[in-house]
C-alpha cells in the first residue's frame, strides 16, 4: 500500500477501506509516515468528509495506538461522560458521587483545564490531600470498594490522536467533524468505557457556535459509538451564559458540595440530573429517565450522594471536613463586587469571557505550563433571565491580583453582561438529544 493513493482516493471522494485507515494511522504513529502526508490527508478529509464506517474505523485505530484501559475487573456497565468545555461546569464533581451512590461504577480519568474551560483534576486539587494520581491497581480497586473515583490522566493513551490533533492545529483542518467526532471518542474508548454519555455544549462560549453543527457532532459521535458496541447518547446544552454561578478551583468544589446538599444552582442541578439520568438508564440502573431522575433526586435529598462524595475524597487522600464545612476550602484575600450599571433584565452572559476573565485572575491556564491560585475566581449573583436595579451586584470577584487587574477583570465582567430593558425569558438548558434512534429537539430544555 502507498500512502499516496490513499490520500488520492480520499482527495477524489472515495470511500477508504478499514485496512487503509489503519495502514495510515499506524504509519504515522510510527514516525514512518511524515507529517506533510498526513496533512494532506486530513485536508482531504476536510473537504470530503467521512462515511460513518470510516469514522469509525479511524476512532478505533486511534485506540489501538496506544494504551487501553482495562476495566474488565469492575463489574456492572461502565458509563463515562464526556464534556466539549464548559465555563462553570462543575457537573463531573456532582455526577460521580451521585452516580456511584445509585449503583453505577465511575472510573473516571480527567483533565486539566486550558484556556477559559475549567478542569476537574485542577478543581479537586483545591481539596487539600486528594490524590489525583493514583496507580491503575489502586484505582480500580477504590471503584470496586467504593463505586467511584477521579484521577488523572497519566500513560500513553491515543498518542495518535495527540499526534493528529497537533497536526490539524496548525494546518486548519481542526473544524471537520469526522476528524473532532473521531478524536473524542478515541480517547473515551481507550479508557475503558462500556457506555458513553456526550454533553455537547452549544452556543458562544462553546465550541459548536450553532445548534445545527453542535447535532452534527453529536451524531457522528453517537455513530461511532453505535458502529463500535459501545452505547452512546449525547445531550446538546446551552452556553449562553456559565453553567453553574462559580467559575474558580475552590469556588465551583464549594458550588457542588452545596449543590449536593440540595443547595446548588438551579441551572447546574438541573443539567446535572439530566445527564445523570441517561447515565443511570444507561448504566442499567434505571428502566426509564423518569424513574432515573427519581432514583438521582432522592440520593440528594437522602445526603447519599454527599455521603459518597465523602468517601472518594477519603479514598484519595483528602481532608473530608472541608464537605462538611465548604468555608474551610482556601480562599481569596479581597471579594469585589461588580454593580450593574442600569436597571434591567439580564439577556446575555458571554461564558467564554467570563472564562477568560476568570484565568486572567488565576483561576484558569492561558498555556499548558502556566500555575493556577486555586482559591480566585468569579461568583455570578445574576442569571439570564434576571431583574436586576442599578448598583446591584451582578456578580463577585474573587481576587488575590494587584488592583490594576482587578480594574481590567472587573471592565471585562461588566462588559460580558448584556442588559435589557424589557423582560428576558430564561433559556432552554437541554436543546437536544441524541441517541442511535435519531434526534429529539426540545422545546422547554428538559428531557
Ligand atoms: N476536542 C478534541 O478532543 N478533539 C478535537 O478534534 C476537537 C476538540
Ligand atoms: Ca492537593
């Protein structure tokens, strides 16, 4: 086989065989085949597309590059949940305890955050002790003991979508969704999941700027899982403004402890029953997503679920009292208020200024190097949808920075809030799902 004429028969249209695939990602993962091939290729793929039988057979050869986690020794169905970046999602922190605490195995590997996204690694690191690295005996071991746990990735998983991803970033071939849809789902499949739940986020902040595109992805992602065995739904949720009302380390531990003690923020609670709904039915746990949210709620009010959480941080290390008392968790030296500057109502909340915001006072990374202060951040007071009166806070920052930042941070927030004059209705939180069925469009943002 020539690299040459596969990249040929892709230019020209055709469909590429299961071989051909594999013969192209293994080559480059080996170094043998260069990068200006593959470039040519995946921009091949970019104006060509892909069929779902090749979308799913370069998933799978992206797999089999690398390491593969192995949960076999945990019994029951293994479901993951994949995010495409929020602001303020802190729905991981809330969905693996309650998840474990309704009978569902979580062995879950997370990520850092870059740019205006949050990570779940960095937030629990504001538990003072937790271990996010774990060795593979341990951590299996804890999710058959104690039904979940969090930890970090480490080893050489799907190094041939690390390899592509850095390619396609810099000949802008990123924005293909065979090529994005691919990538997600190598990396969910590596590790180890049985069932995959996909909360594809739409709207400004989001990756996926229009509705349309952002079912596109989740089809083809939904396809692939079908195509490969592993049950996939996904879920398409707003980004018209953060999800949760704390965008910070520390600051979004504290908003879902609270949110497992019943008292979180309606819009992150919301979301994250929604998901952990499709979790539950596709866990098996649950014949149907009514009894699945009824099963979630009642692990709330019942405090299991916050009782579960207490156990993996225990598990891994950490100092169990800051559940108890949230104010115990580090935090930032000054607090200052941003006033509206009108009355109104609140129309819009640009999630990925916020985001950035946020970073530029510590809480987030502008590169893969750069060191985070867990304990800033910022608590929004207002929502889309909210009456607000002239000098009302419409949100707090918290701050560790010199008072130039904070100047410029404060602007910036002040600038990411839209007002209106009149009335706002709030917005659908779920527009979507997608399941191997087909798609259903929401009205009310519930399912
Ligand atoms: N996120 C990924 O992991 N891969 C892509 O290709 C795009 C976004
Ligand atoms: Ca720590």
């Amino acid at each position: 086989m020539r690299t040459v004429d596969v990249i040929q028969k892709k230019r020209d249209g055709h469909e590429l065989t299961e071989a051909e695939i594999s013969f192209l990602i293994e080559g480059y993962t080996r170094g043998e085949i260069p990068d200006y091939q593959m470039a040519a290729w995946a921009m091949a793929v970019y104006f060509q597309g892909m069929t779902a039988a090749e979308t799913a057979s370069l998933t799978m050869a992206m797999v089999r590059s690398g390491e593969q986690m192995d949960l076999a020794a945990i019994p029951g169905i293994k479901v993951d949940k994949h995010s495409t970046g929020g602001v303020g999602d802190t729905t991981s922190l809330l969905l693996v305890p309650l998840l474990a605490a309704a009978g569902v195995p979580v062995a879950k590997m997370s990520g850092r955050g870059l740019g205006h996204t949050g990570g779940t690694i960095d937030k629990l690191e504001a538990i003072p002790g937790f271990r996010t690295e774990l060795s593979r005996e341990e951590f299996i071991e804890q999710v058959k003991e104690v039904g979940a746990s969090i930890i970090g990735q480490s080893g050489n998983f799907t190094p041939a979508d690390k390899k592509l991803y850095g390619l396609r970033d810099v000949t802008a071939t990123v924005n293909s969704i065979p090529l994005i849809a691919s990538s997600i789902m190598s990396k969910k499949i590596a590790a180890g999941a049985d069932a995959i739940l996909l909360d594809v986020k739409t709207g400004g902040g989001a990756f996926m700027k229009t509705l349309d595109d952002s079912i596109r992805l989740a089809e083809a992602m939904v396809a692939i899982g079908t195509e490969v065995g592993r049950e996939t739904v996904a879920l398409i949720t707003g980004m018209e403004q953060p999800l949760g009302n704390s965008i910070g380390n520390a600051l979004e531990v504290k908003e879902a402890i609270e949110a497992l003690h019943g008292k979180g923020s309606p819009r992150l609670t919301e979301v994250a029953l929604t998901l952990g709904s499709h979790m539950l039915r596709l866990g098996g746990k649950a014949a149907d997503l009514t009894e699945a949210r009824s099963i979630l709620s009642e692990r709330i009010a019942d405090g299991l679920a916050l009782a579960k959480l207490k156990e993996l941080v225990a598990a891994q290390g950490g100092d169990t009292s800051v559940i108890d008392d949230p104010g115990k968790l580090t935090s930032a030296s000054r607090v200052v208020p941003i006033p509206a500057q009108a009355d109104g109502f609140v129309e819009a909340i640009e999630a990925e200024e916020v985001g950035l915001a946020a970073m530029t006072l510590g809480a987030g990374r502008a590169t893969k190097e750069a060191e985070i202060d867990l304990a800033v951040g910022i608590v929004l007071h207002k929502g889309v949808g909210d009456a607000v009166k002239k000098g009302e806070a419409l949100a707090e920052l918290h701050v560790n920075s010199p008072d130039d930042v904070v100047a410029q941070v404060a602007a910036r927030v002040t600038k990411a809030f839209t007002l209106s004059e009149v009335p706002v209705e709030k917005p659908a939180l779920v527009y979507a799902v997608v399941t191997k069925d087909g798609v259903e469009r929401l009205a009310g943002g519930r399912s």
